[in-house]
C-alpha cells in the first residue's frame, strides 16, 4: 500500500494519529472531520495515498465506485436522515483554487439537521 510519511491522513489511516473512525476496509478508510461544518461531517478517503481527484486513474474507478456506494450507507450510520426529506452533501476539494488543504484524496460527507456552520 503506498502510503507518503509526511502525509497526516496516511497517519490517520495507519494509526499514527488519533482520529474518530467511522469505517474501515482493505482499501477504504473513514473519520470524523476535526473542524465538522455540519452536525455530521465526516471524510471518506482510499488507504492508499493519492494526492488528489486529479490523479485518479481508468484502473481506480472501481476503488471509487466502491467509495460513492459506501458513502450513502455511512451517512445513514451517522444519523443522516433518509432521502429525500433528509439526505447529504459530498464534496471533494481538489488543488488549491478547488480549495483542497489536504493533499490525499478525501470525500467530505455533511449531512444533518440545518442551519449548518458553513455550506
Ligand atoms: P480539504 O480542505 O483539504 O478538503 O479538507 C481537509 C479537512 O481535513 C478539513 O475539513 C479539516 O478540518 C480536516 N482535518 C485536517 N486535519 C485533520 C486531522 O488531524 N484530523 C481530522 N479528523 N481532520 C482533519
Ligand atoms: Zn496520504
């Protein structure tokens, strides 16, 4: 599994850094984010280290297929409420002027009763 040692969300994923897991799998991994924007606010992200959306590749598509579908599942898990009265948000940062601090890639999953802090 590549993985950057000066990368924080290798860390989380590996252990090094303590976060709240939401899920795990061989090749999925999901946490609490620390600063949430909304009552539930959590970060999807692939083990393996990959800086960012823009490098994805034709032979990740499955890898992220799997990411999409499992989102749902985990949103509900938190306490989302069921679509459509309730539902989600996903966003993926991706580069500076996308507004991405960390780079290894990382679905953001907001979802829970409004008014939010920001979004
Ligand atoms: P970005 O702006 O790159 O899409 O989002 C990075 C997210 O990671 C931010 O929402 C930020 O709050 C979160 N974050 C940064 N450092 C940590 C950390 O050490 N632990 C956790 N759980 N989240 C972090
Ligand atoms: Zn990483």
């Amino acid at each position: 599994m590549a993985t950057d040692p000066n990368c924080i969300f290798c860390k989380i994923i590996e252990g090094k850094i303590p976060s709240k897991k939401v899920y795990e799998d061989d090749e999925l991994f999901a946490f609490h984010d620390i600063a949430p924007w909304a009552p539930v606010h959590f970060m999807v992200v692939p083990k393996r280290h990959i800086a960012s959306m823009a490098q994805l590749e034709a032979g990740d598509a499955a890898l992220m297929g799997r990411l999409m579908t499992l989102a749902p599942k985990l949103a509900l898990e938190q306490g989302c409420r069921p679509y459509p009265e309730g539902g989600f948000r996903v966003v993926v940062n991706t580069g500076t002027e996308g507004g991405q601090e960390v780079h290894h890639l990382h679905v953001h999953v907001m979802g829970g009763p409004r008014p939010w802090l920001k979004g």
